[in-house]
C-alpha cells in the first residue's frame, strides 16, 4: 500500500506540474465591456449546459461553485482520450493501468469573477474528488488532457452565452 501511496503522489506532482502550464493559459481570461452581473449570469448558464450543477452561488462576491459526476462536462469521445493518455502515466507506476469506474470521480469546478476597470477578469479552478473504497488511493490532481478539454469547453461555451446575452440585452 505504501508504494501505492508513493506512486500516486509522484503522478499528482507530474500532474500538478502539467495543469499548472494550462492554468497559466486557460486558467484565467479578461472580458471587456462586460459587467460582473452579465458575466456571472453567464457563466451560472454555462456551467448548467454542460451538466455542472451550481451548487453554491455569491453574485456579490464574484463566485460559482459547482460540482458534477462522473466524466461531465466531457463527452465519452473525449474521457476515451485522456483515458489512453493516463494509461502511460498508469503503466509507468504501477506496470498496468486502470482508471476506474467514472460513477465515482466528481469534479468540482469554481468561478472567480472579479470586476476590472473595463470589464471582468474570470478565474476558473478546479479539483478532482474521488470517492474511493478504504483500500484505494486516489490522486486529487485532474489529469491534464481532463483540464485542458473542460476549460475550454466551459469558456468556448461561456463566450456563445455572453454574447448571446448581450444581444438580447440591447
């Protein structure tokens, strides 16, 4: 168990270490002539399209937290790719590889909005939550392929949303 332990922690450091360069470019965008209500309208939309239930919302304070379960907000097309990426990080720790069942990933995602002088500033962050049995480890890292597909399809669909809102809006 206690290699288990240590292999997992070397995969949530390799990981770690990747989602940190798609944090950097996809983590956080700027919004120009957009106001902190539109954008958190927005993005509350966004987040509920691609099956990520709002959980906890603080329109005043800038935040939406949400959470979703098994391979939401990506399709089975995509999971089957970061499957195969994650199977050489599997094989190269443990000699084999096994994702496990996706019923029990749930991933939580968090939006940041900040108002800036001409528009909004949004982070998004998030973090895996694996329920496991009591012998099982778990990395708390997502796998990278995972970030980089659901940021850009929470922002891909949060740029349709504002704009649409904006026209009708005016």
């Amino acid at each position: 168990m206690e290699g288990a332990q240590a292999n997992f922690q070397k995969i949530n450091m390799e990981r770690a270490a990747e989602n940190q360069q798609i944090l950097s470019k996809l983590g956080t965008k700027q919004f120009q002539r957009i106001s902190k209500d539109d954008a958190m309208k927005a993005m509350a939309i966004t987040l509920q399209k691609l099956d990520i239930i709002v959980e906890s919302s603080d329109y005043q304070g800038g935040l939406l937290a949400g959470r979703t379960k098994g391979v939401k907000p990506l399709s089975y097309e995509e999971f089957e790719v970061v499957k195969s990426i994650e199977k050489a990080r599997m094989e190269k720790y443990f000699g084999f590889s096994s994702f496990g069942d996706p019923s029990r990933i749930e991933l939580v995602y968090n939006a940041i909005v900040l108002k800036t002088e001409d528009g909004v500033q949004i982070s998004l962050r998030g973090r895996s939550d694996i329920k496991t049995g009591t012998a099982e480890v778990a990395s708390a890292e997502f796998p990278p392929k995972w970030l980089e597909i659901s940021y850009t399809k929470i922002w891909n669909e949060f740029e349709k949303n504002i704009f649409i809102q904006a026209k009708t809006l005016k």
